[in-house]
C-alpha cells in the first residue's frame, strides 16, 4: 500500500518537536523504507517521533519511528523500535 495522511494525527506539540501517531495495513519494513513519508514531507522534522500500530490486517505491530532525515522533502525514518514483548500467559 501507500501513506495515507488521515492515518497520521499529532499527539503532542511542544519546543519544535511534534509526536505523532501513525496506523497502517503495510508492514513495518514497507513504511520505513525511505520516501513513505514523502506527502507529509511539510509537516515532519528531523526528530520527530512517530508512534505506530503497523500491519494491522495481519500480523499486528507497534513501535516508533524517527524522523532521521527530511531534505528537499525526502523524508526517511529510522527502523521501527518496538514495543512490548513476548506474551506467555
């Protein structure tokens, strides 16, 4: 799939730097891959965070994103960290 902007909302703005939050069908892989955020390129700066809940229609994950780079509106994003961990109970 694609970005999709009404996916992407604020959730806290403060001193320059935005959170946002971000939900996706594509995998993690797909939306880390430079030039996904491309469209959103005017809204999102260099360290900025992204909170997301990532393949949602398969296996689900969720994690955040940097914004490592925005030049010339390219726009790339570290590798997603992850949240959580095993669930054995």
């Amino acid at each position: 799939m694609a970005y999709d902007s009404k996916n992407l909302s604020v959730l806290a703005y403060a001193n320059g730097f935005t959170l946002w939050h971000y939900t996706t069908p594509d995998a993690d892989t797909v939306v880390d891959a430079a030039s996904y955020f491309n469209p959103a390129a005017d809204m999102l700066r260099t360290g900025d965070m992204i909170l997301a809940n990532t393949d949602t229609d398969g296996t689900p994950g969720a994690g955040v994103f940097v914004v490592n780079a925005n030049v010339d509106g390219t726009v790339d994003v570290d590798n997603l960290t992850t949240f959580g961990g095993t669930d054995s109970r």
